[in-house]
C-alpha cells in the first residue's frame, strides 16, 4: 500500500502544477506584445492588445505591471512584476479580476512565484486618471 502512495501523491502534484500552468498559456499563435498605457507609483502599466476578447460580461484582456522595485505577494514570495487578466464592463467602468501571475523579474520574466485564478469576484470601480483607466479606454476602443 505504502509503495502505491508515493507514485500516486507524485502524479497528483505533477499533474495540479501542469493544469495551473495550463490554465494560464496562451494559445500558440499567439505572440504577446505589451503596449505601455501608463505608470504609478513605482510600476509601469501594459496592455497586450492582440489578447482582447469579447465576451458575456463585457471585454476580456491581459495586463502586466512591472515595479522598479521587488514588492511581496500575498504569501510573502518577492516579484517583480504581474500579469493579470481582467474582464472590462465598459459602460460601468469597472473590472474583475479573472488571473495573476506573479514573476520574480521584470516585464514577466522568470518562472512564476504564485498563479491565482479566480472563478467568482466582484467587478471593482477603475480610478479616473489611474493606469488602469488608460488600459480600460483601450480596451473598449478595440472592435473586436
């Protein structure tokens, strides 16, 4: 029984870290290109254009913000800097948060520290003038 185990809690933790990967890969045909939209305390704010989607709740895109200094994550790993993707309600201007991945390097670099996914968050009001807002107004001028 015990020579089952290992195997068995081997292929679980292979098989969880390679669906988290999974989860978060873009398609092949898709080469990524960050367009700067803004900067904010310490952190330059990127849209990836070509990863604007529409969907139901309004339009989904890819964010990176990279910081010129190491922050923590909320386990305490030090980053770099963010992707995250985000689904736009542009009428309401607001945005829920769908990913994060942290990277220990700038501009997305490295193999990721933390990956979070979330299936269910409440759409949060996007600050005029803030890089976001910048992302958000490019978002919802794309005709996609």
């Amino acid at each position: 029984m015990r020579a089952l185990l290992l195997p068995l809690l081997l292929l679980i933790c292979c098989g969880t870290a390679q669906a988290a990967k999974g989860a978060h890969e873009k398609p092949a045909h898709h080469r990524t290109h960050w367009s700067r939209v803004g900067r904010a305390a310490g952190a330059t704010l990127y849209l990836d254009r070509a990863s604007i989607v529409r969907q139901e709740q309004g339009r989904s895109a890819w964010t990176l913000r990279s910081f010129r200094r190491p922050q923590t994550t909320p386990n305490g790993k030090l980053f770099r800097s963010i992707k995250a993707q985000h689904v736009y309600a542009c009428g309401a201007h607001t945005a829920i948060l769908r990913a994060q991945i942290y990277y220990p390097e700038a501009m997305g670099r490295g193999e990721p520290v933390e990956n979070y996914r979330f299936e269910q968050f409440s759409p949060e009001a996007i600050a005029p003038g803030s890089p976001y807002a910048a992302a958000l107004a490019a978002v919802c001028r794309r005709r996609r």
